[in-house]
C-alpha cells in the first residue's frame, strides 16, 4: 500500500428539520426518529435483510441528534455522556435519618466476589467497636474466606456423591460443576461459617493477594473439583452398591474424597496464608481511640460469641420476589456452603416490608444487610443507584422498562418480568447505614455503605433512590424483633423448595 489507504466515500445525511431531540427526557423515545416502522424497514424473510439494515442506519442519522450521539457514544464513556444531571441533583446524600456510629475505615474487597462477607462483617463490627472504643476496625473478612472455600469444596463433593445417579448431561449436575468455589455467597452461608469457625481481627489473619484478587486461586482450586468428578461418581456408585458389611468400597470413596480435599486446603493455606484454627488461642493487641494499649486472648470461637455483641444465627432474611406468594418460606436446593450448617431461609414478602423493617432498625441504630442488583443504575463517580441515572434510551434510541414514574404495581410486575427472563437477579450485598423519610415516614432515598474503597461512589458511600430499591433491591437481613408475628411466623412453615438454578439461588 502507498503512504495513505483509501477512504470510503462520505455519506452526507440531509439535516432534517430543527427538533429537540436533545432536551426530551430520557423515558421519552416516541419522538425519536426511530418511534415507527415503515413498510420498507422490515424484512418479509426470516433472516436479516441487508437492504433493511441500510435503511435503518440512513434513518438512524438522519437526525442530527444521532449523529451528535455517534460523535460523543463513539469516543467516550457512555455513563460519562448520558449521567442524568437531574438526577444528580435530586438524590442529594442528605439523610434525616442516619445511624449514629458508621464504622470506619470503608472497606474495599479489591478484585474478588467477597461482598457478602464484607456486609455481614461491617454490619457486625459497629456494637464491637463501640463496646471497644475503636476509632477503626475490621474483622478479617479473609479467615472467612479461607473456611468458606474449604467448606465449599467439601459442600461440592457431598453434592457429587449425592447425585451419582444423574445424567452427565442433566441441569442439576451441570449447574453444580458452574462455579463450586465461587466467591459469592449469601446471608444464611455467612452464619454457618461465622458460627462453626468465629472470628478474628483482621491484624490478626489479613488479606493475601490471592484474597484480593482471587481468580487465579479460584481456577485452580475449581478444575481440582471438576477434575475428581468422574472418579468420585465411580467411587460413589461402588460404594452405594456394595453389601452393607462391606466397608472397603465406602473406605475407599472417603479417602479418595479426602485426598481432593487435603489438595485443596494445601492451595489455600499456600495462597491464602495459614488461618488461625477456631479452637486455638490468639492474642489481639491495640489502642484504642483513647490510645490506651488493650489485649485479648481467646479463640476465634469465644472472640465471636464472647465479644462481638452479635448473634449471626438470630438473623433471618426478608426477600421480594413477586413470582412467589407472599408470606410464604423459600429455600434453595444443594445451595449452601457448610455440610450441616445453616439452610438458605427466605422468607418472602411485599417490598413494602423490606422498606419498613429497614426503616425500623435505621432509627434504632442498626446497620441493614441488603442484598440487590448492582448491574443497573449505579453511577460510581456520583455514588447515586437510581432508575434514571443514566439517560440510555436518549442516547442510543432503545427503549427500556423504567420504575421511575410507574405505580407500586407496575413496579412489581417489572420486577417479577426481571425475575422470570434472567433480566435482573441479586448479585451484591451492601449495607444501609441511613434513610431519608417524608413527613409521612415514607422512605425517599436510602445511605449505602459498599465495600468497594472509599474511591468507588461519595467516600465509599452511595445513595439510593426509593423506586431503585423497590425494582432491584432483593434482601433485608434482619430480626424477629422488628417485624410483625404474621411475618417471623413464616420461619415455622415448611419451604417451598426452589430448583438451584432459580435466580433466588443467585449469589451476592
């Protein structure tokens, strides 16, 4: 080729008359010029019709206000280019309501899936550090973490040997083999480790690289899983057929299953660091706010339930998931981490209880897990999650279903379409630290703490508008005490048992 390449010939597009295209609202898309369809821009086949895409894209920039999109869209980010300034305006981090103590420092999990252990722990050091003076704390979210993995190796394999007889091509085993040491997790699987293994400071066991940026580890450790599969189902299935005084098979199952594990615990101790064990003593030292020198010896078993003023399994989870009756329990089948331990509980309601109970706590100076969708509506330089942050029908013509002007019932119906076509599903957990109510004690915006740095958002911190909450806002953990009987007494019911791969099973 010469010094310069050829260049296709420019296409000039007819101005079209003068429109204001770029102050309509983002909600408004019908008088956009892509509102309607002629008779020539669709195509009477089955396949795409190149003729008809040339016709949509010379209408597409007929209008100046698409061309002026392709210019900016092209060159920048899009969240940069189509924030709401309205919006930014109006979700102001203002708060009537507010607890008094927010722990400090903000958190920041880095390059891992470990939200939910960073809520429940922030949620549980406010009475400890209160009770201890402390100016900043965290507990080690990784001691959690390195028990979690262990755990859920061990909860994989259970699952593998208990499902023998599935088909190799079956939904179940396949949605087993997904992710068996993922790092997301839920309220109930932080219980059930919290309360089999306690813990500790994070001076005490802090992060390692692999914690903060886990893929890797994560990797390795889950085709070690995949890898004893087919081995442990023949194992399994020799066990399972052998006479009942015939201990050998069963012998054998159990040291093959042990030596998977004893691989995986090697790969965490070498990447994780070795964790304290839960039965031996360790000595915290420290100053207080006060700068007085304090000391603790204990376990990480009786620092849990001797010191953090916190009782994990007391909590129970409130979800809004408008496909199922109100009032009603839901599990999650073979979703869990600790054999034994805790079952996934929801109990499910209107989101209107969800609001009231987090409300009820927030003035008594609680701190609210909640788990939500974070994948729309969150603008990280502004620390706001609205419906209408981001102005994307404005900006690339494509509309989309909004909660920001619909009623409570188009809302929940929004939601339950969410629910139904993999639109949207829980995938974080965060914390409400505060609420702004009207003068009629109705919730107006919410304070959330995230775990993402004090970089991500205003200092860490976002804020929440009330319709956002209501569409992608799945979770408040809570207890019996701030909710009404009709609700705490569906804890009693039997559950209806949802498949694993319903999006309630999805992990924050």
């Amino acid at each position: 080729m010469g010094q310069h390449a050829s260049r296709p010939a420019r296409k000039i597009y007819p101005s079209g008359p003068r429109r204001n295209s770029l102050v309509r609202q983002s909600s408004d898309v019908s008088g956009s010029t892509l509102a309607s369809l002629s008779d020539a821009e669709v195509s009477t086949s089955d396949s795409l019709d190149p003729a008809v895409i040339g016709k949509w894209e010379e209408k597409l920039l007929s209008d100046p206000k698409n061309r002026l999109a392709l210019a900016a869209l092209s060159t920048h980010d899009p969240t940069t280019v189509l924030g709401n300034f309205q919006t930014r305006l109006t979700d102001r981090h203002v708060f009537n309501t507010k607890i008094e103590f927010e722990g400090s420092p903000v958190t920041n999990q880095k390059a891992s899936g470990r939200c939910w252990l960073f809520a429940a722990t922030n949620v549980m050091r406010i009475k400890f550090m209160q009770k201890h003076k402390l100016a900043k704390f965290e507990f080690s979210q990784n001691y959690l973490f390195f028990y979690d993995k262990l755990e859920k190796a061990n909860w994989f394999l259970e699952q593998i040997i208990d499902t023998k007889e599935e088909p190799t091509d079956g939904r179940l085993l396949a949605e087993l083999l997904t992710a068996p040491v993922g790092d997301g997790g839920q309220w109930d699987m932080a219980v059930s480790v919290i309360e089999k293994y306690g813990l500790v400071p994070q001076d005490v066991y802090p992060d390692t690289f692999n914690s903060r940026a886990s893929r890797i580890i994560n990797a390795l450790i889950t085709r070690k899983l995949r890898e004893s599969v087919p081995e442990l189902r023949r194992l399994a299935s020799e066990a399972s057929a052998a006479e009942k005084d015939d201990t050998g098979a069963v012998l054998a199952l159990r040291k093959f299953k042990a030596q998977v594990l004893r691989e995986v615990h090697s790969a965490l101790v070498l990447s994780l660091g070795p964790p304290p064990n839960p039965d031996s003593e360790f000595t915290w030292e420290y100053a207080d706010k006060e700068s007085k020198y304090q000391k603790i010896t204990t376990t990480p078993l009786a620092f849990y339930r001797d010191n953090v003023g916190f009782k994990a399994a007391d909590h129970f989870s409130l979800v809004n998931d408008p496909r199922n009756d109100y009032y009603t329990h839901l599990t999650v089948d073979r979703l869990g981490n600790v054999v034994g331990g805790q079952a996934i509980s929801y109990v499910n309601v209107p989101i209107s209880v969800l609001k009231d109970t987090a409300i009820k706590m927030l003035k008594k100076g609680i701190p609210v897990f909640f788990g939500a969708d974070v994948g729309v509506g969150m603008d990280k330089a502004n620390g706001i999650l609205s419906t209408d942050v981001f102005q994307y029908e404005l900006g690339f013509n494509v509309s989309l279903n909004s909660a920001s002007s619909s009623s409570s019932d188009a809302a929940e119906q929004q939601k339950k379409d969410n629910l139904l076509y993999n639109i949207s599903k829980m995938n974080h957990a965060m914390v409400f630290t505060g609420v702004h109510v009207d003068d009629n004690g109705k919730s107006v915006r919410w304070r959330v703490e995230n775990s993402w740095g004090d970089a991500s958002g205003k200092g860490g911190y976002y804020v929440m508008s009330d319709e956002w909450f209501g569409v992608y806002v799945y979770q408040v953990v809570t207890e019996r005490a701030w909710v009404e009987n009709r609700v705490s007494e569906v804890l009693e019911k039997e559950a209806k048992v949802l498949p694993l791969w319903d999006p309630m099973g999805a992990l924050a």
